[in-house]
C-alpha cells in the first residue's frame, strides 16, 4: 500500500482465465467508481504490481521487473527500462529518486535521462534474519547495507547522493568511521 494525496495505490490479484491471477497495480480513491487499474498509457493495459514506490514532487513513480514508472494521470509510463537487473528500493531523497538495480546504487530525476551510477558496490544484500534491502534517510544521508563477494556479513554504506560522498560507514579493516 501506497498513499499519494488522496490516492492509494495497492496491488491486487486480477483472475484472467487461462493465465491464473497476474498482480496488477491498483489506485482508489475510496470510492468504487475511483477504484481503477493502474494502465499503461501507451499499451492501454495494465501494469504488474509495483515491487516499491515513491512520490518526488508530487509525481508517483515505481518499480516493476521492466524498470522505474511514472503514474500520470492518464496512465503510467515507464521512465527507465533496466532488463538486466530489476529495480528494488526505489526512494525518494534529496530532491531525486534513487534506486538498487543489480550491484549499483543509481540516481535518477524521475523525467527520463538515464540514471546516474552513484555507487558500483557488488551485491545488495537481502539474505540473513533481518531484509537488508532498502534505502533509508537519516539526517541528510542516506543509508543502506552492502553484503560483499566473500564476507559473511552486511556493511552499513552511507550516501549525500553524490559519488563522492557514497562508501561504507566504517572501514572494515580498521574498524574506523
């Protein structure tokens, strides 16, 4: 469940013979003439079920297997197709949205440019007790964890947005911040 202004968006199961129950993305406004499919404004169906959302300037955007979607009032349109790694943790920091896609932290202004590489950091982790997947904000920064090849436990990575400013809390060697 996502709530945007007076808008929720959820997913729902659809059942569409001979195909099962595709999970699609749903809007309402809680009325049940305002109950409606999210659709693809160009293909006129409608899209999966988001995997995670954010809203950046009032504009709701996204993610799918596919990639980043933009929810326009006449539909959704995807923003950035990314068919190697599926976008996860889509999040809204800083005046962008930033994103998990394979093993790299991006950027991006929501308007279609392609996505910014902030940070190539191997693998997100997401295996263990605790879901490590995720971007968190925190005074200014914002936070998420790096499982690397070979090490047998996350590290907590912090980012202005910037390259530069993007790399682990502390120093694993060292023990140092």
């Amino acid at each position: 469940l996502f709530l945007a202004g007076d808008t929720l968006y959820f997913g729902a199961e659809v059942y569409a013979p001979p195909s099962g129950a595709p999970r699609q993305l749903w809007k309402t406004d809680g009325t049940e003439a305002g109950t409606v499919p999210v659709l693809d404004a160009a293909l006129r169906s409608p899209v999966p079920e988001a995997t995670s959302m954010a809203s950046l300037g009032g504009v709701v955007y996204f993610t799918t297997a596919a990639g980043v979607w933009r929810a326009d009032p006449d539909g959704a349109r995807l923003v950035h197709a990314l068919p190697s790694a599926p976008p996860r943790s889509l999040t809204a920091f800083d005046g962008a949205l930033f994103f998990k896609s394979g093993g790299g932290l991006y950027r991006s202004d929501g308007a279609g440019a392609p996505p910014a590489l902030v940070a190539d950091v191997g693998v997100f982790s997401t295996a263990g007790p605790q879901n490590y997947d995720g971007l968190k904000e925190s005074g200014g920064m914002l936070y998420f964890a790096v499982k690397p090849f070979g090490e047998f436990a996350p590290r907590l990575w912090r980012s202005d947005g910037t390259p530069e400013c993007t790399g682990p809390v502390t120093d694993a060697s060292t023990g140092e911040t």
